[in-house]
C-alpha cells in the first residue's frame, strides 16, 4: 500500500486521474471499476478534462461499479447509476452500455450478484478499481463485520452511514437501510487500487486502514495486502498518520517509479 499526500483535494485528484487514465492508454479496453461519493467527483472531472482535450477515450472501456442502493431505481435521483451518469458516463465518450451498475430493484438479488460477479470474470477482471472510504472505513458498501472475504451481495447498512446519507435525501425515512454492493474479496481482485480520502472526517478511517491492524471492523485495511494498492489524500485525511513525513515523499518516489 502506498499513500500519497498532496496539499489540496485537487492536487491529489489529478494525480490520481493521471493513473487511471494511464491504465486506459495502456489497454484502451480496460477494465475499469468504479466508485461513487462526493470524493472521486473532482478526478472524473479530471478524466472528462483528458477525454476533451483528446488525451484519453473511454470508447474501448469497460465498467463495473461497486454498489447501488436497494430499492431505488437507476433513475432515482440518489441512485449510483443517475450519479455514474450525471458526474462521469455523460462528460467522456464511454459507450453506455459497456457500463455496469448493479440493479437495485433486481426482484432476485441473489441471481443479480451472481451475475454480476460472473460478468466481471468473462470481462477478464478488473484492472484498476477507484475507491472511496466511509468513515468508519468501509469500501463500497462493506461495513464493519463484514468478511474481509466477503463476495457481492445484498448488505445492511450502519446507523452511521444512514446518517452520512441522510444529507442527500429529502426525508430521513427515505434514506435506503440496504445496498447490494461488491464485497472485499471481490475488490482484492482488482489488479490495482486508487482510493481517494478528503478531509478531517476521513482521518481516523485512513489512519485504520493504512497503520490499523487488517480487522473486518475497518474493511480498507484489507487493503494492506494487495499488492498495488494507492491512497490518494489530502493533508487534512492524512494528519493522524503517524509516519505521515515519511509515506508524503516516499508515496511520490513510488509513484514516478511505478
Ligand atoms: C458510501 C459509498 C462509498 C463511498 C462512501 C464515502 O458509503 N458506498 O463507496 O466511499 O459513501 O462517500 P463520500 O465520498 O461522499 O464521503
């Protein structure tokens, strides 16, 4: 695991933009999954910026992303695959039905998962997932306690999320209780990782994930070992770090070498 500080959301956005997009020009069929939350937004608009000035076409890719409420339907407003649309498929040149979400109003979620593990598989896998982390530490929708081999699946939601979700609902009763979502086991699968972290409120979730012990209650810190995976944060994700000196010029000699 190598983490990378910058001193701005932005600066880490297109660092981490710059990977993805060298993942694309290296296999213009590549296979990308993808994440939702207000953290990777400034990175898409990066990969929309590259995708205009015809540095990068997304027209050969392929994406999975991590999870979608249950219940709510794609053109929900708060649905993932409307905020997939809205902040990345409709501002670069994908081909929107090489983009994969996972249904949230699948009548049998069990056949939805398998299925949607099973296209993973025939696509080759995914080349690099794009992360980011909820405060308790969770990636995509794997909560505390969630196996750290868990597979894609249907998951209940934490008090803790349902209130960090609450702010994008009108009600707090509408605010979904339960997620399909890609388990650890399935995103460990990803030949590379870029996890975004911003703010003071990541910290203590970067702080477990990256110098915690691997535990299911932080499930980023599965993380510690893959074998490619790359934090992008800003300083105020990044205070609790205890070598946080040494990860900030060692992530950036990592990342030339690389
Ligand atoms: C949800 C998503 C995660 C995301 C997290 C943080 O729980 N399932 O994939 O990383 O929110 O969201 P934000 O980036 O808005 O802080």
């Amino acid at each position: 695991m190598e983490v990378i500080i910058c001193k701005t959301k932005d600066e880490a956005s297109r660092l981490a933009a710059d990977m993805v997009a060298a993942c694309v020009k290296k296999n213009p069929k590549c296979v990308l999954g993808l994440a939702t939350g207000s953290t990777p937004i400034g990175m898409y608009k990066c990969l929309a910026e590259d995708v205009k000035a015809r540095k990068i076409s997304f027209k050969g890719v392929r994406s999975w992303n991590l999870d979608e409420y249950w219940g709510l339907a794609g053109t929900h407003d708060q649905s993932y695959r409307y905020f997939m649309d809205k902040n990345l498929f409709e501002l670069i040149d994908i081909d929107r039905k090489n983009t994969h979400v996972l249904n949230g109003l699948a009548k049998d979620w069990k056949r939805e998962v398998k299925a949607y593990e099973a296209a993973i598989k025939r696509a080759g896998g995914i080349d690099l997932q794009v992360l980011g982390i909820g405060s308790d530490g969770h990636i995509a929708f794997n909560e505390p306690g969630s196996s750290l081999a868990s597979r894609t699946r249907l998951v209940s939601l934490t008090p803790q999320t349902i209130k960090d979700n609450a702010r994008f609902f009108k009600k707090a009763a509408d605010v979904p209780k339960y997620a399909l979502s890609m388990g650890v086991g399935t995103i460990m699968e990803a030949r590379t990782i870029v996890l975004l972290a911003f703010g003071a409120n990541k910290a203590d979730a970067v702080k477990g994930a990256v110098e915690g012990g691997i535990s299911q209650f932080c499930t980023a810190s599965a993380l510690q070992m893959h074998k490619d995976a790359w934090f992008f944060c800003d300083e105020a994700a990044a205070a609790k770090l205890k070598l946080k000196k040494y990860y900030a010029w060692r992530g950036l000699e990592e990342l030339a070498r690389r």
